[in-house]
C-alpha cells in the first residue's frame, strides 16, 4: 500500500474519486477496514441536520475538526464546509 495509514487503500481511493477530502476517506476507509463496512454504515445518519443547527453550533463544529476561515462563513458556508469536509 502506498499510505500505511490507509488501512483499506480501495476503499479510500473510491471515496477520494468521488469528491471526498483525504481526512474523511482516511476516516472511512479506516472505519470500514476495521469494523466492517455493513456495521460502519448502519452507524451513518444519526447526527441532526446542519440545517437544524444554529450558527454557533456549526461554527463549534467547525472549529472541533478544523475548518480554516470558518470565523468568516455564514450559516450556508459552513454547513458546506461541514458536508465537504
């Protein structure tokens, strides 16, 4: 394997080809690699809608993860930057 952080490098590239950033296919493939991908994805959608967060919310999320610029987003910027993150 190329990365040996990468624990699933397939599975990784596949979600890097379709958009993803590098942190959050690593987190997948990772995920994936070690619990399974049928346990990993019955964990997905559990999180309220960043529609349904106030700003302070999102810009706290934001910030735990580490968006750059997010003290200057808007609600609408960084609910994209969260999703695309």
């Amino acid at each position: 394997m190329p990365n040996p952080s990468i624990k699933d490098e397939k599975r990784y590239q596949k979600l890097r080809d379709k958009g993803a950033s590098k942190e959050k296919a690593a987190r997948i493939a990772n995920a994936s690699a070690g619990e399974g991908r049928k346990t990993v994805s019955k964990r997905g959608g559990r999180s309220s809608s960043y529609d349904d967060m106030s700003k302070s919310e999102l810009y706290d999320r934001a910030k735990k993860v580490g968006i750059a610029g997010r003290s200057s987003m808007s609600k609408k910027e960084l609910a994209a930057a969260l999703r695309n993150h």
